[in-house]
C-alpha cells in the first residue's frame, strides 16, 4: 500500500492495491478500530464540515478508511449523505491535486505522493478529450456536458461556450473543476450498495453515530418556517444584501438560494425576492432555483456548510452560537427550537398579510 494510495483512494490503482493485498472488510471491521474510527471520521467531516477530516499517517489505516467509509454510507441509505460524501470526497482530492500541481519540486523528491494534470486525466479517461492551447484547454463536448452537468452557474451552461469543432474552451481552475466533478462521479458510483449482515452488525455503532448527525444538522428539508431575524449571520447578511439590490458573486447566491429553498421557499417568492436587482433576469433566476431546489436536475442542493461559507468569504457577523455550529441549517433550527411558536411569525404570512391591508 502506497502513500499515494492513501491520499487518493478512489483510484483504480488503489482498489487494486486492497485488492493485492486480499483485505477482508469483515474482519478489519471487526477487529481494527484505527480504520473503523477514521472511516466514521470521514462520513461525519463529510456531513459537518464538506470535506473527510485530517488524514491519518499510517498509511494502511487512511486507505483502508475508504470502503468503510463508503460501506458506512451504504448502511445509512440517505440520498442526502451519498451526496454530502460524494462532494466532500471530491473538495479533498481538489485540494491535494491542485497543490501537488503547485509544487512539482516536492514530487520529485524521494517518495511520489501527488498526482499531475496527464494522470489524473488519463485516470478518468479524458486524455484524449483534452487538449493544451496556448490559452487554456480545449475538451470535447461530449465528456464537458456530463462533467459540469452538477455544477451552479451561467458559465458552465453550453450557450454560454464558444463551442467550436466539438470543443469547449476552459481555463486550468475550469478544467480542474470538471476533474473535481469526475471524482465526485466515480465516488458515488455504485452508492449505496448492499452490505452483508455480517460487517452491518460490527458497525451498527458507528451507522447509528452518522444518522444522529444527519438528524442534528436536519438536511433532510423538513423546515418550512421563514422567519429572517432567526437566519444565521451569514444568511442575514446576504438576504440584506438582496433586498438593497446589490449583485451576488455565483457561490453567494448559490449559498442564499440552496438556504431559501431548504427552509421551504418556492421558486415563485424566491424569484420575487432578486426582482428589486437592476440587474435581474427572471428567466434565468427561475432557472438556477429550480435546478437547485431539485425541480430540474437530479440533485437536491443542500446549503453550504459553515466551514465552505467561510471559505468563499460568505461567512460574516459570527455569533456566540455560531462558534458552537458547523452549518447554517442547524443554526435556524436551533434558534426556531428555541423560540415560542407564538413568536414565530412566517415572513411569507405577513407580506400577505401587508399586501391584503394595501388592497
């Protein structure tokens, strides 16, 4: 097992290498609780926080982590977890692959730990639909269309391409997006799968530790309650900035739509709450809503956590509780817990309210 197995364990070459190796999952379930714990890790940092948590040094345990992690996710069986851990596995490996092609000195040091750019392609069999200009890249629009079919933004629409001889153009931070997409697809693949009675006892525990947090966090879209003075700092702060019409950089509203639509916002009133922006478009915005509340595309977009809000900048005017909470579904829901139903006026009841006593 090599190290470079370890960091990216979705490669073909890592399966091989467990394979080589006739590791039995039952019995490293059973009796090796290093790769049980990190693989709980791993689901749970996916959940919480949109990545798998701080890698272990031992080299058999990190690898060995990731189909447990995955039979773990396949025990559980929520759609919303295979996502959660499909994306959270992806944002690790972008995270390595893009600093291992930063630093090609280090790889070249004794042990080669990092992947570069003609691997990775190779590896998802894109060699041959990408091509180097003196501008960017060009790849074929048949594999472009499935890779940036799950990604958020007018950019990524074809019509917005100049799409030449079956080319998309793309930039390096693009094409290492649509590589980041790959991984996403190759780790949800096949999840969740059937897993034997035997290895579903010994982790029985752990199954039971993942679906407490899912509960905690609440992703499941079971909020249908909008009261904005209850929102999480950074929510507020972007609904605000909405309401005076200011533009939203693409993860920024990304953030506030998967948000709205989570706490039971149609398209309809979400539409109407960006039509005060001089720069609104209806036909589009009604787009990007529906195809992130799950209406047109096959995902049900959850918000981003805090740890992604704050990666983007989004994450602003922290509070006492926010310190004690890893994403902003859990912060409304504990300040909705915490307040008395009769004080729990739905701003969508009075602005009709309001517009009823104007007519």
């Amino acid at each position: 097992m090599q190290r470079l197995h370890a960091r990216y364990p979705f490669l073909q070459a890592a399966r091989e290498s467990v394979a080589t190796e006739a590791v039995d999952l039952a019995t490293v379930v059973e009796t090796d609780d290093a790769v049980v714990d990190r693989a709980r890790e791993r689901v749970v940092a996916a959940v919480e926080e949109g990545e798998t948590g701080e890698p272990r040094r031992d080299v058999r345990t990190e690898l060995l982590s990731y189909p447990v992690a995955r039979v773990l996710v396949s025990l559980v069986d929520q759609p919303v977890l295979v996502r959660k851990y499909a994306r959270a596995e992806a944002a690790t490996a972008y995270d390595r692959f893009t600093a291992d092609f930063e630093d090609t000195t280090e790889l070249k040091s004794v042990e080669n730990t990092g992947v570069d750019l003609e691997t990775l392609l190779a590896e998802f069999d894109l060699e041959g639909a990408v091509s180097e200009t003196g501008e960017g890249y060009r790849i074929d629009v048949g594999a472009y269309l499935p890779l940036a079919a799950d990604l958020w933004g007018d950019e990524w629409r074809l019509v917005n391409r100049a799409l030449a001889d079956g080319e998309v153009p793309v930039s390096e931070a693009e094409l290492l997006t649509l590589c980041r997409e790959a991984v996403r697809e190759r780790v949800e693949e096949g999840l969740p799968f059937d897993v034997p009675d035997a290895i579903a006892s010994a982790l029985e525990s752990e199954a039971a530790a993942v679906r407490e947090v899912l509960s905690d966090l609440d992703l499941t879209r079971e909020i249908d309650t909008v009261v904005p003075e209850l929102f999480p700092p950074c929510m507020k702060a972007l609904l605000d900035d909405i309401q005076k019409g200011e533009h939203l950089p693409h993860h920024s509203r990304f953030a506030i739509t998967s948000f709205l639509t989570s706490i039971g916002m149609s398209t309809d009133e979400i539409v109407e709450l960006y039509r005060v922006n001089s720069s609104f478009g209806e036909e589009m915005t009604r787009y990007q809503t529906d195809h992130i509340s799950g209406e047109t595309s096959p995902t049900e977009y959850s918000p981003p956590s805090c740890a992604t809000m704050q990666s983007y900048g989004d994450c602003v005017n922290k509070d006492d509780l926010c310190e004690r909470i890893a994403h902003p579904m859990a912060y409304y829901e504990r300040r909705i817990d915490d307040t008395d139903d009769d004080d729990l006026e739905d701003w969508r009841e009075a602005r009709a309210d309001g517009e009823a006593e104007a007519d």
